[in-house]
C-alpha cells in the first residue's frame, strides 16, 4: 500500500470522525476567548473605574486579534500542521487569562485581551474547519457544518458559566480559574490532532486547469468577492445578534428578553448549523450560501413590521434557524475552488471577513440608530448588505453553472 492509497484511506476513517469530535470539543472550550470580554464588561468598569466605552475596549482588540490572527494561524497550519497552532494557542490564552486576573491597571487587562484573540482563541474557529474539511470527502460539508457548531456552543454554555462565577467569586478568580480550565483541558486534547493530514490526491488536468482560473476568475479576485461576500452577510447577521437586547430595552421589554431572544437565536442556530452540514453535501457552498443569504434576508425583513413581544422571539427563532448555516459554507466554498494546501490561509482570510462583518455591522448599527432615533433604518442598512451578498453569490453560481455545463459539453464531444 503506497502513501497515497494509505491516506486515501484515512478520510472518513473512525479517526477523522474521533478527530472531528475533537475539534468540537476544542472549539467549545476555546470559544470562551470570544465571550469572557464580553461577561466581564461591568465588573472591569467597576474595578477599574473606566466609562462604559472604554470597558467594552477589551472586547473591541479580542475581536481585531481574532481577524487577523486567525489569517496567521491558518498560514502556519498550511505548513506546519494545525496541532503547533492550537498548542500555541492553548499556551496563550491559558497564560493570558491568568496575567488578566492580576492585572494593575485597565489598559494592562485590554492589551492582554487583544493579545489572547491573537495568538489565543484566533486559532480554534477558522484554523479547525480548513483542518476538519481535510479528512472528509463525502461527509465534507456535514463534518465542517459540525465543527462550526462548537462556535455556536460555546456561545450558549460560556455566558451563564462566566456569570456565576463572575457575580459569586468575582472576575479575578474566575479569569484565573478559566486560564487554568482551559491548560489542563485543551493540551491533552490537542494531541489527538498530532497526526498529518491524509496526502491529497494528484488533481486532474481539469482540475488543475480550475485552480489556475477557478469559476474561470483570477485565484485573488475570487477570493476579494469571497471576502466581500463574508462582509456583506455578516454585517446584515450583527444587527439581531448585537443589538436585539437594546432593542428590547427601547421597546420596554427589558434586557431580560432581548437575552433570551438572542440564546433562543443562538440555540436555533446551532440546530441550523447541523442541517446545513446535510445540505452542503447535497447542493454544494455557493448554493446552500445562496439559500442561507436569501432566508436570512427576508428574516431580518420580518423586525420591520413586527416587534411585540412574541412576534420578536419567534422572529429570533426563524432568524436563527436560516443564517447559521451560512459562515460552514464559506469553508466548503473554499475546499471546493482552491487546492487544499492553501485551504488553511484561505479558509481563514473568508472567516476573518465574517468576523470583520459582525464588528462593522455592529458599529455601524449604533451608529445609524444615533442619527436617527430608531433601529428600522439600521435594518434596512443590513438587508442592504444582505442583498449585495446574495447578488455576488448568485453571479458566482451562475458561472459556476456555466463552466459544469462547458466541461460536460467538453467530455461528451
């Protein structure tokens, strides 16, 4: 058996489905780095004694660190395998959240913060599923539509976690604390990724032919329309997901619900994420991008007319249920158009957007409601969006329907 037919085997091995749960699991516990700044908003302003703006500061580096340091954990896993990112990672972010908690002064904790989103929790979203999308084939979009779900996880178990340990033994501690969770939990678990990839198989000449020029675009001007797609999605997704709390406050239902509107958001999400994993592998990224792109579109219509109280939270619901799908296609896209030895480095530039979406989109929504006094204008600034992303998704399609039907039309004659 040579190594090729020996890593043709691996994929879709009991392995890759032991490594899959892996990533999950890895994923789960290090999304705590994208949710712990956010937890620790009033007790950092109250320790600290900072305004309001400059206690989320924490959050706003976390989330820049994340961008641009998911690009570079993506790189290294490309040529060095996604185990030295993730241990890196761990180390990091571990030691990060133990500084924290000693931290003298505000601006110390804030640049820690910045520092754990780029080197720590950068590398357990984006870096995972360019690894994940590697041992699968068949199962491809299933496997990393699931990996994506720890994300979602995270953000459901993290929040009352950190709550309560915030609000009985204090954000020092539980800084401390989670450091110490998080060593003692995700080294041993990053050992079970030590294994290289399975050696991909010679593409055709067809095939290498659609690198050179895939959807018959330049290899970086897709990967532009990729990236503006991720920006335009996710800036029309942060408007529910950063402001419906708010929302609920100006409409005097009290932060209370808009909470739980946004877990009921997350919950239907992740039952979303799994879904789109079976549709990927049906239809393909572009397609299953599309259908997410539109639904959500027309869900985020839905806030316009409606906001009593129960109208929101079965809005919510739906809202969550269409777009979770929509970032794992991204990845899928990637692996589908690019070889896979730049699948580390690309998958991360088109999730980096994703994030860079969420930050702007959140931004920009505060914005347009201090201008205007309401958040219907910030709505229809997201359809906007939204529909610049389905337009550049549809285009894609189309030619990508085009060259299917050339190459048959090619081997047929």
């Amino acid at each position: 058996m040579n190594a090729q037919t020996a890593s043709a085997a691996e994929i879709e091995s009991p392995y890759a489905w032991l490594r899959l749960v892996t990533a999950i699991v890895i994923g789960t516990i290090g999304g705590v780095g994208m949710w712990s700044p956010v937890l620790v908003v009033p007790a950092v302003q109250a320790d600290f004694g900072v305004a309001r703006a400059e206690a989320a500061l924490p959050y706003t580096l976390t989330m820049i660190g994340f961008v641009f340091g998911s690009i570079l954990a993506g790189r290294l896993a490309d040529k060095r395998g996604i185990i030295l990112p993730v241990v890196l990672a761990t180390i990091t972010m571990s030691l990060g959240y133990m500084l924290a908690s000693k931290a003298p002064s505000f601006w110390v904790f804030a640049a820690i913060c910045g520092l754990m989103g780029f080197m720590g929790s950068a590398a357990f979203f984006a870096p995972l599923l360019a690894d994940t999308s590697l041992w699968f084939d068949r199962r491809r979009g299933l496997a990393i539509s699931l990996c994506a779900a720890g994300n979602y996880v995270a953000g459901t178990i993290w929040p009352p976690v950190l709550e309560y340990f915030i609000s009985n033994h204090g954000w020092r501690d539980t800084h401390f604390y989670v450091g110490v969770f998080c060593l003692v939990t995700l080294l041993p678990l990053s050992l079970l990724l030590r294994r290289k990839p399975p050696v991909q198989a010679a593409p055709s000449a067809a095939a290498q032919s659609g690198f050179i020029r895939p959807l018959g675009l330049k290899p970086n001007m897709l990967q532009g329309l990729i990236l503006l797609m991720g920006l335009g999605c996710c800036v029309a997704m942060s408007m529910p997901q950063v402001h419906i709390v708010a929302y609920c406050v100006d409409l005097g239902y009290g932060p209370a619900r808009g909470a739980e509107m946004l877990s009921l958001m997350l919950g239907f999400g992740i039952i979303s994420r799994l879904a789109s994993g079976w549709i990927l592998d049906k239809i393909g990224g572009l397609s299953t991008l599309l259908l997410g792109s539109t639904f959500q579109m027309l869900a985020l219509a839905l806030y316009l007319p409606f906001d009593g109280l129960m109208s929101l939270y079965v809005i919510s619901a739906i809202f969550g249920l269409v777009q979770g799908g929509i970032v794992p296609s991204y990845a899928f896209i990637i692996r589908e158009l690019f070889p896979a030895g730049q699948a580390g480095l690309r998958v991360s530039l088109a999730i980096s957007a994703t994030l860079a979406g969420m930050a702007l989109g959140g931004w920009m929504s505060g914005k347009i409601y201090d201008f205007t006094g309401s958040y219907q204008a910030a709505l229809l600034n997201g359809i906007a969006w939204n529909l610049a992303n389905v337009a550049i998704a549809a285009w894609l399609l189309w030619r990508q329907m085009q060259h299917r039907r050339a190459a048959g039309v090619t081997v047929m004659s």
